[in-house]
C-alpha cells in the first residue's frame, strides 16, 4: 500500500497526462507529481496550482548519502501536491 492511501484512508490511483487533458478530472481534483510531471503540465499548458511542496526520498533505497546529514538534500527528491484549476 502506497504511504499516501495509508495516511487518507483512501485509494489512490496513477493516471496519464491524456486522462487529465481528455476531462477526466474534475478542475478540483488533487495529484501528487514529481518535478518531471511539473515540467510535462506546463509543457502542456495544463492549469494548476501547486498547494504544497514536499522533500521525498525513497527509504527502500537508503544509502550512505542520505544517512550523512550533510549530503542528505543532494539525495531528496522534491514531490507536489497539486489542484487542477
């Protein structure tokens, strides 16, 4: 089970950037992308706000760089919790 439906006590679900161009959504609904999906909405002149920014790491994939508190940002991943407007 992915964290994000843990902590809402919902399912969650993937979609495509066509689903959300063909009006699938609702302008109100939330989406949790990457800096890549960022840059892809734009791309795409899709509208959107984003609501909250998040540093992510992946702890399946602990390695020494992101235990050392150091160089730990260099191992973070920002994430986005986004609205279609």
């Amino acid at each position: 089970m992915p964290s994000g439906e843990f902590y809402l006590k919902e399912s969650t679900y993937e979609t495509s950037f066509e689903e959300l161009t063909n009006g699938r959504f609702k302008k109100a609904s939330l989406f949790y992308i990457t800096e890549q999906d960022i840059n892809e909405l734009k791309t795409r002149d899709i509208r959107f706000d984003i609501l909250q920014t998040f540093d992510g790491f992946n702890i399946t994939m602990l390695n020494l760089k992101f235990l050392n508190k150091k160089t730990r940002k260099e191992e973070l991943k920002k994430t986005y919790l986004i609205q279609l407007l």
